[in-house]
C-alpha cells in the first residue's frame, strides 16, 4: 500500500531572479529549494502555501497571488511513502526574505541555479517552471542521490 502524503513547494520570482532557500535542517538539508512542506490535516493546499512560506523565510503572499505550475511525486525504493508535491509560483508578494531556523533564503539570477546543490529532479523540470510552462514529473529515487526511473510532461491545465 502507497502512502500519499501532500506537501507544497512555493517559488517567487521576479524578473531577473528567483528566491531559493538553503535548508538548514531535516528533509533535503543542505540542498536550495523552493519554500514549503507538508499540508496539515484539514488544510486547505493554498493556506499550507502560504503558511509555510511565512514560517520559512517570512515572506508574504496571498493565495490568490499562487500559480499552481506543477505537480511533482516522488517515491523511494523500500519505502511506502509517495510525497505529492504541489508546486507554485508567484511574481505578487510582500517582504523581505529573512533567515529563519529552516532556511536560509538568496535570491538567484536565473543563469545562476545552484542545480549542482539542489535535488537532482529539480534540473529535469526547471526548465518547464522557468518557461512559465505546466508540468507533471514522477521519480523514483533510490536513496537521495540516484534516480532509478522517471517520466516527465507538460500539462495544458493543472
Ligand atoms: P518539518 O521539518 O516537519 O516542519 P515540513 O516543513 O512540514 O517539515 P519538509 O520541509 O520536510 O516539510 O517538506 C519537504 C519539502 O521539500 C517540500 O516543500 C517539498 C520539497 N521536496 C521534497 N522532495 C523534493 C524533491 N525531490 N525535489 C524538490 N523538492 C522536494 O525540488
Ligand atoms: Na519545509
Ligand atoms: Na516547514
């Protein structure tokens, strides 16, 4: 039996750059990475967005300010779990990113992804994000670092 297990990920973009976060702690630490987590029981995805966000690097931004631009699973060989990652991005927000216990937030010129320092998905579907085009993307890791099987596609609508 798979476990399905609802997280977030939020970036904010301007022009030039795009705000990532090194993680400081837990799952994906020491990788940069967009903002989010898990959705808590009852949680609506869009409250658990911007929630996570606030907590993380203390930015605001308001629901409907969130694209959703993506849709990311990801399993693990040995383990039940299935992370269903809702991935948006928003261009409308508030605040200036501050350090917090989770994360450490830098905003990067797009010419300048970190992708050597980030999830080795992340490589695969950033260029569907950074082309403002949908995406669907399921991997099957084996431990972090290796990828076993992976499918990839544009959606027209999320
Ligand atoms: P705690 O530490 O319990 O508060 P929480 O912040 O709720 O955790 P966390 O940080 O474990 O959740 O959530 C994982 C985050 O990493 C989510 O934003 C989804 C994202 N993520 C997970 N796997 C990923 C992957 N392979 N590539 C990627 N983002 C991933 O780019
Ligand atoms: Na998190
Ligand atoms: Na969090």
């Amino acid at each position: 039996m798979i476990l399905n297990k609802v997280y977030t990920l939020v970036f904010l973009r301007n022009e030039q750059q795009i705000l990532l976060g090194l993680k400081k702690r837990g799952f994906g630490v020491n990788k940069w990475n967009g903002f989010g987590g898990k959705v808590e029981p009852k949680e609506e995805i869009l409250d658990a967005a911007v929630r996570e966000l606030k907590e993380e690097c203390c930015m605001s931004v308001r629901k409907h300010n969130l694209k959703n631009i993506g849709n990311l699973q990801f399993t693990f060989e040995g383990e039940a779990l299935m992370m269903d990652v809702r991935v948006f991005s928003a261009t409308s927000f508030v605040g200036d990113p501050e350090e917090t216990e989770e994360m450490l937030p830098k905003w990067f010129d797009y010419d300048k992804i970190p992708f050597e320092d980030m999830w080795l998905d992340d490589k695969l579907w950033f260029p569907y994000l950074l082309k403002d085009k949908l995406f669907y993307g399921r991997f099957h890791y084996q431990g972090y670092d290796k990828i076993l099987n992976y499918t990839i596609q544009e959606l027209n609508s999320m």
